[in-house]
C-alpha cells in the first residue's frame, strides 16, 4: 500500500477582482494520479506554476482536495480528525529555513516538535541528537540559528521535521534560496534519510542536478502529470523536457548534443563520471580501429 496515494485530484482556488468579486476559478492540479511506496526516493519536476507547490501542500493536508481524493498513510485528507495525525506521519520543509526555524538555540528548535506532540523530556533530548547527527550538524547544536548559513539552516528544519519521526518527508523546493554549496549539502542530507533511515522523501524541485538519485520522477504542467519514469527515463526525452519549458542537467545536455553531432553516446547520460567513462570507451574503439 502507498504511504501517498492520490486518485482523480482536483484543486481549485477562486481569483477575486479588486472589488472582492470572483474573477475567475483556477484549476491547480488537475486529475493527478500519484501513488508513492514506503522508502522511495521521488521527484516532483515542473516550471513555476505548474501546481506541483499546491500537490506539496495537499500532502501536508495544508490544502485539501476540491475532488477527487489524497490518502496518507491511508487517512483520508479530507478529513478533519485525520489531519493531526497525517501532518505527523508527512513532515514538511519549505523553500525559506527562516519560516520554519523559531528557537533561539538549534539545539532547543529542534526539540520544539517532539515538545509539542507531548514526549517525554529524557527522549525529546535522544531524538534532538539523533536527528542533528543525521543531517551533520551536532556540532552547531549550542549556536544561534540566525548565525548559520543558508544550507546549514534548512538543515536543522530538517532535523526539526526529522526529530518528529515522521514516516515521509515533503521538501517543497528547500534549496530554491541556497547557493550551489547550499543546495549541495541540503540533497546529500535528504538521499542520506533515505538510504540509512528509510524515510520517504518527497522533492519539489525546478533543479534537475537534484533529481538524479530518485526512485522516480513526475512532471507536472498546466496542474497535471505529464511524464513519468526514472530520472533516466525522463531525461532521456530532451526535446519534450524543453516543450514543458525544463532543462535537463547540464552533462545530459552535452552529451545529448555530442550524441546529435554523430558521438555514439547512449541514450541518457546523467553524470559527469559516466559521460568521461563513454567517451574514454569511443577514444579506445577509435584507436584500436586505427591500430593505435
């Protein structure tokens, strides 16, 4: 059974006039099919305003479905009893550490979650480390939070988030404000929860060098889910990547454009690693053909 499982989801917000009239009605997301197994890695794609925010927040029951349904865990989201629970079972981290962050010690915001839910204190302290070391940043549990970096920030959100054991992780576009270290340090930590502690993870993103790790990615446009597949599936398909107005990484580009230029390159090359180790395979074949 799916930890995420979204049948026929519709959600539509009104837009009002200047007057306070209705202007008209938007359609977010537009029949989506999701269903999202316990452990799996996955990857949301989409330019801005393709609905994938709004599909984030209806997995956190911050919105909920104008039709169709969205289970978590098998609670209905539609529900208002179940939405304690579902928020429990499906932590979010949002774009901006800032909104997420309110303790004046990291050590002290990350154990504002557990605190809350009513654990015990000795436990509430074995969680708060537990969850620090698992995004590498123990160390910092004394400092300010206002003194840490972008990435080292949106880390402890997402030691606060961990400390409250939820089985699933929702980011929505957490590294959307961080530079490329930042973003770096934010994805190892989320592909680390997942492989070592076997949490769902859920990424909203619009950076395709994050995505390469995922069990599998969705595209979405105009509300609804476009393409499907594994990351190599999906960037195998540059031309109808740029119709949906997305890149792919930068060396599936190069590769993809050394392979239209007559390379014999495999269809999809996502790193750096794997393209150096095809061309150094063409190098050879080439000098075996000429006896060099």
């Amino acid at each position: 059974m799916g930890i995420i499982e979204a049948a026929k989801l519709v959600f539509e917000y009104a837009k009002y006039s200047e007057e306070g009239s209705v202007e008209s009605v938007v359609r977010a997301i537009d029949g989506v099919d999701l269903d999202v197994l316990p452990g799996q890695f996955i990857a949301i794609l989409g330019h801005n305003g393709s609905g994938k925010s709004t599909l984030a927040k209806q997995m956190n029951a911050i919105l909920t479905p104008t039709e169709g349904t969205l289970y978590v865990d098998g609670k209905d989201t539609k529900k208002e009893e179940n939405i304690w629970p579902i928020r429990q079972t499906a932590g979010m981290v949002f774009q901006n550490p800032d909104n997420q962050i309110i303790g004046t010690v990291v050590e002290e915001d990350v154990g504002f979650g557990p605190e809350n839910m009513g654990v015990p204190t000795p436990e509430i302290w074995e969680r708060v480390e537990k969850s620090l070391k698992s995004v590498g940043m123990w160390e910092y549990r004394k400092n300010s939070p206002n003194k840490l970096s972008g990435g080292q920030k949106q880390r402890v959100a997402i030691a606060g988030v961990v400390a409250m054991r939820p089985k699933c992780i929702v980011l929505d576009e957490p590294t959307a404000m961080l530079d490329p270290n930042g973003r770096k340090e934010v994805i190892r930590t989320v592909q680390e929860l997942n492989k070592k502690e076997g949490v769902t993870v859920i990424l909203i993103t619009h950076y395709m060098e994050e995505v390469i790790g995922a069990d599998k990615v969705f595209v979405m446009d105009k509300g609804k889910i476009v393409m499907q597949g594994t990351p190599r599936e999906v960037f195998a398909e540059v031309e109808q990547l740029k119709k949906y107005r997305l890149d792919v990484p930068q060396v599936t580009l190069l590769a993809y454009e050394l392979r239209v230029a007559g390379l014999p390159l495999p269809d999809c090359v996502l790193t750096t690693e794997e393209l150096i180790e095809e061309l150094e395979n063409i190098r050879k074949q080439k000098g075996a053909q000429y006896g060099n």
